[in-house]
C-alpha cells in the first residue's frame, strides 16, 4: 500500500511538469487561436539548452533555468514573425502546417546536430524516504519550480501591464488596437512566452529523466491530454489538467505495465472530448 501511495506521490510530482508544459501550448492557443505543433520540439530544445549550460558552464540546473527562458522566449518570437505571424486568422490548417514544419526542421537539425542517442542531466538532491521507498529530491524540486512558474504566470498575466494587454487582446483584437495596443507585438511576447515556458518545461524534465531530440514529441502528446483536460485556452486548468494526469499514471503504475499507460492516457483523452468537450476546467469566453 505504501508502494501506492508513493507512486501516486511521483506521479503528482510528474503532473505538476506536465501542467507547465500545456500551459505554454494552451497560451499560444487562448491568445491566438493557434495549435503549436512544434510544441514538442521546443520541450526538446529546452532540454538540451539545460544540458549545455550545465555541462559547458557548470551552472546549477535549476540556476539556469532564468537562462533557458530567455533563451526559449526569443526562439519563440523569432519563430512567430517568420512562420507563425502570417497566418494568424486564416484557415487552421495554415497555422499547423506551418508549425509542424517548425518543428520538422528542429527535429531534423538537433538529429544531425546530436544524433538521437540519449543525454541525462546529473542533479544530486536528497529525497524523501517513505519506509522503503524514496521519493527523488529532483522530483520535489522541478515540482514547486513548476508551480511557481505557473504562479508567477497567472500574476503577470492578471496584474501587469503587458499581462493585461495579452488579455485584451485574446478577449478582442480589434479592440484592443482601437484602445491603442499593439496587438501584433503583443502577439509575438505571448508566443514567445508560450515557446518559453514549453523550454523550461523540457528543462525541468530533463533534470528527471534521460532525453533525446526526439523526446519532446511524447511530452506534445501529453501536453494536448492535459490541455483538453484543462480547457483550451485556460492556464490555471492546463495545470490542474497536468496533475490529474499526473494522479492517473502515478495511480496505475503499480498495477499494469508501462507500455499501457499511454493507451489509458489517449482513452481519456478520447472520452474527456465526447463528454467534455470544452474542457474539465473550461472557464471563461468560448470559441
């Protein structure tokens, strides 16, 4: 019983990183209305930066992550005006179409550039020990990282200037340049958030698991469970959206083999969007 109890531990520990990961996937969506398919390649992009700046730097994992952010915001705002700016409220397919090519060239030049042999991080952190089992300290670490990050999202988003602003113009576009926003750069800054959040999230997880460029996909689909358990569109629900799942896989861990975890992740996923539609947490306007 306490194995259980420790792996639904892990599992929340895992979900809080999941919930960061959507978050940037939802955000992209609630302000522009697109599906970033080089989601994933932005969570691996961001491991590898962690593993550079550890490795060549020797910085702390957890000191780099500031780096990792800013690093993944101007990524995100340089691939907003080349691939994504112009095809913001045409037809859907143009916007993940043009995403999905993002994400074809970083996959393709990190294999060329890495190979896709795996690459971990070394963090050394005490646990928590629970009789005879431990709880990793990385865990619990990337974990309040995690929230935080999402905390200090919902502040800015909310109480800031510029946080406003993204707001406005996810609520009204037209609008919003009527009151004299300029919609177009806040656009870039919400996307370059977005991408920046997805990095940190890929950091975070490369501080808990080996890594591959080709890692990040696996996370994309798992970012696309949370956010449609979350709502579209809603951040705070992206997160409670990340530790549900995190409570599901930490829940059936102990009972079935690793390899049917996806299958009853997608199986929610599937019966969360016939019976749910808009979301477990769907708050706010609709589309």
């Amino acid at each position: 019983m306490l194995g259980v109890l420790v792996s639904v531990i892990n599992g929340l520990l895992v979900g809080a990183i999941y919930g960061l990961a959507a978050i940037g996937l939802t955000l992209i969506f609630g302000v522009m209305n697109v599906i970033n398919l080089a989601h994933g390649a932005m969570i691996a992009l961001g491991m590898f930066a962690l593993y550079f700046i550890t490795t060549g730097i020797g910085l702390s994992p957890y000191l780099a992550l500031p780096v990792v952010f800013a690093g993944g915001f101007i990524v995100g705002v340089v691939v907003f005006w080349v691939a994504v700016h112009r095809v913001i409220g045409r037809a859907e397919l143009m916007s993940l179409l043009a995403t999905f090519a993002v994400s074809m060239m970083v996959v393709g030049l990190g294999t060329a550039a890495w190979s896709t042999s795996p690459y971990n991080v070394q963090v050394h952190l005490p646990g928590l020990t629970l009789g005879r089992y431990t709880i990793p300290g990385n865990h619990i670490v990337a974990a309040v990282a995690a929230v935080a990050i999402a905390a200090l999202l919902y502040g800015f988003l909310y109480y800031s200037r510029l946080g406003k602003a993204i707001r406005a113009v996810a609520s009204n576009r037209q609008a919003a340049e009527l009151m004299g926003i300029p919609s177009a750069k806040v656009l870039a800054i919400a996307f370059g958030i977005g991408i920046a959040i997805a990095a940190v999230a890929g950091a975070l997880i490369a501080t808990l698991f080996p890594f591959t460029i080709l890692s990040g996909a696996n996370y994309e689909l798992k970012s696309f469970v949370v956010t449609v358990l979350g709502g579209l569109g809603n951040p705070a629900g992206a997160l409670l959206g990340g530790l549900l799942l995190g409570l599901i896989e930490g829940s059936v861990t102990p009972f079935v083999s690793g390899s049917w975890t996806p299958v009853i992740e997608f199986t929610l996923f599937v019966l969360i969007l016939i019976a749910f539609p808009r979301g477990l947490f769907r708050v706010g306007r609709g589309r």
